[in-house]
C-alpha cells in the first residue's frame, strides 16, 4: 500500500528502532532530515522521499538485505492495528478476517483498493496502490503486506502456509529469507500485491472467533474512519498554510479557505466544530516547520524567522522559547 497507511505506524516504529539501539530518537531523526517523523499528526502521510531516507537509517541498525522482514518479525504486534485488529482477533474464519480488512480499509488508507478473490480453491487478499509516485515507497508496501500475514498467522489455529504472497518491485533480496517467512514462494508485481490463501486454510473455524464482539469492534472502526475524514480537513488545511510559507507569503484564512473551496464562513465553522481555529492551526505549522529549518546545516535565525514570516529574529526566539521550551540557539548547540 501507500505510505499513509503506516504514516502514524511507521513514525513510532522508526523512533522505536532507534530507542532500541540506545539513541535518541528525537536527536537522531533531526541529525538525520527527518523532523517530518516527530510528532506525527494521525492522519498525515509521509511522502516517498522521506520513507526511503527512513528506511535507509532503519538499514543502519538492521542491515541491508531482508530488512523488511525482520522489522515484521522483531516489531509486529497486534494492537498496532487498534479496533480494526479486534475485529480481526473474532472474525470467524480468515476469509472473513480479508473480509473485514477489505471493508476496513479506508481505516488504512484511501489511496489503495483492497480486495477479497476467490477461485474454486483459494481465497486471497490484494492490494493495488492507486497512488502517485510520490508517496510510493516499496518497503512501506511490502511492511503492510508483511504486517497482515503477520496478523492472519497469529489468528490461525495452525501453521499457516499461503499458496502464494506477492510483493511489490521487480525483485526481492534474499528471496529464501522471505520464502522462510511466508512459508510460500514469493512473485514480485509492479501493480499489486498479496496473500493467496487455500479455501480449506481460508473457511477454516477460528477459536477465537466471536461474532458478537467482532460486530461491536465494527462499530469502533467506524466510528475512527469518521474522525480520520474529519482529521484529513485539518492535514489540508495544513497543507495549505505550508504552501504559502514556503512560497514566503502571510497565511491568510479567506484564501485557504477558497482553495479548500469553501466560504470564509464555512471554514471557521468547520474548524470551530473540530476544535481548532485557523489561528493555531497556522502556529502549529511554523511550529513543525521551525524544526525542520533550524536541522538544516547553516540555517540562521534571521533566515528561519524570515521564511516563518516572522518580522524580526527576537520575535521567533520567543515563540520557539514558548512552543519548545528553549531557544532557538540552544537547540542548535544541541544538534552540534
């Protein structure tokens, strides 16, 4: 899938990867042009480029062939999924487990079309990102696929041994490691990937399945896909506001609005219902942005204040003292 699906995910478990190998996760994504990944908004996505750097530091720690694989084994666990993984804990049968994950999917991402097949003897699951080539990282697609076999065996009363699992790419590396985890051969497919399964292994009875629970587990999956869509209005609005600071100019409320094509009214209304206003919203940009320009080598506080459309270098001084508790100066010394 795209990187949406593991933006909040794959931000905790890069920062987790890091901890692990007793560094700073904060320190470490900054030193290393990631800020995108610190404090990352729930609904947000990480672009291609960002991912891949990701995946670069996490090869650092893991190696370089088969990394995928390991972060599935060392780090999957089934509360990653929330709600949508209760659902799947008492589904009845892996095929309504897939099931599940298909009408779940936009809990995931709105980007990719998840699917249930059937043949006279299989039953799978495949994933085809419909996604620009920005936000297009490969080992974010086969983590998600890993992931979800991760989960299907975890539910499976036995052994499970797909017919046959699909990744994303035109090879893979270390084609036995990945052939040792899926219990499976392994394609490689430039449109879509995933899990085969056989239909005896799919219609299979699970002990843990509960249909009552499962129902209700539903509804809470609901419920977050509602807060995801109303959370995807404040990331545009995000998006906007960053626009027009990279393009040096003041953020303005009525001109995000008529690019979001609503009123000036409407907006505000909006925004008031879910809690914010245009005002913090702008402040939490300059926020995250402040970090990431003052992480570039050579960045100067008068360079930052001017890009963040303050109108003198004291003035930022005092917002950053406020939004992180020390200053500017003071965090650059402590990336030295």
């Amino acid at each position: 899938m795209c990187t949406e699906f593991v933006g909040k995910l794959f931000a905790g478990l890069v920062q987790q990867v890091i901890s692990d190998a007793g560094q700073s996760p904060k320190e470490t994504l900054l030193r290393h042009g990631l800020s995108e990944l610190i404090d990352l908004a729930p609904d947000e996505q990480i672009n291609a480029k960002v991912a891949n750097k990701a995946w670069a530091l996490i090869r650092q720690y893991h190696g370089a062939e088969a990394t995928v694989i390991r972060i599935a084994q060392t780090y999957f666990r089934p509360a990653m999924l929330g709600s949508v993984g209760m659902g799947l804990q008492c589904s009845i049968s892996l095929k309504d487990a897939i099931q599940r994950l298909v009408d779940s999917s936009r809990f995931f991402t709105d980007t990719s079309l998840f699917e249930l097949v059937e043949s006279s003897d299989s039953v799978g699951l495949l994933i085809t990102p419909k996604v620009s080539e920005e936000f297009l990282c490969v080992d974010n697609i086969n983590l998600s696929v890993a992931f979800f076999f991760a989960f299907l065996s975890h539910i499976y009363p036995g052994v499970l041994a797909p017919q046959k699992v699909t990744l994303f790419g035109q090879s893979v590396d270390a084609l036995h490691e990945h052939e040792t985890f899926y219990r499976s051969s392994v394609d490689c497919d430039l449109v879509q990937v995933g899990i085969i399964l056989s239909r005896e292994n799919a219609e299979l009875a699970l002990p843990t399945g509960n249909p009552t629970l499962a129902s209700w587990q539903d509804r809470f999956t609901k419920s977050a896909i509602e807060k995801q869509r109303s959370d995807r209005g404040i990331h545009a609005v995000k998006q906007q506001v960053r626009r027009c600071l990279e393009h040096g100019s003041e953020p303005v409320c009525q001109e995000v609005a008529s690019a979001l094509n609503l009123s000036q009214r409407s907006f505000q209304r909006k925004l008031k219902e879910q809690g914010t206003s245009f005002k913090l919203l702008v402040s939490d940009v300059r926020k995250a942005m402040a970090l990431e320009y003052l992480s570039q080598p050579a960045s100067s506080l008068n360079d930052t204040a001017f890009r963040l459309g303050f109108s003198d270098h004291s003035s930022f001084a005092r917002a950053f003292r406020r939004w992180y508790g020390i200053t500017p100066t003071e965090f650059q010394m402590s990336m030295e």
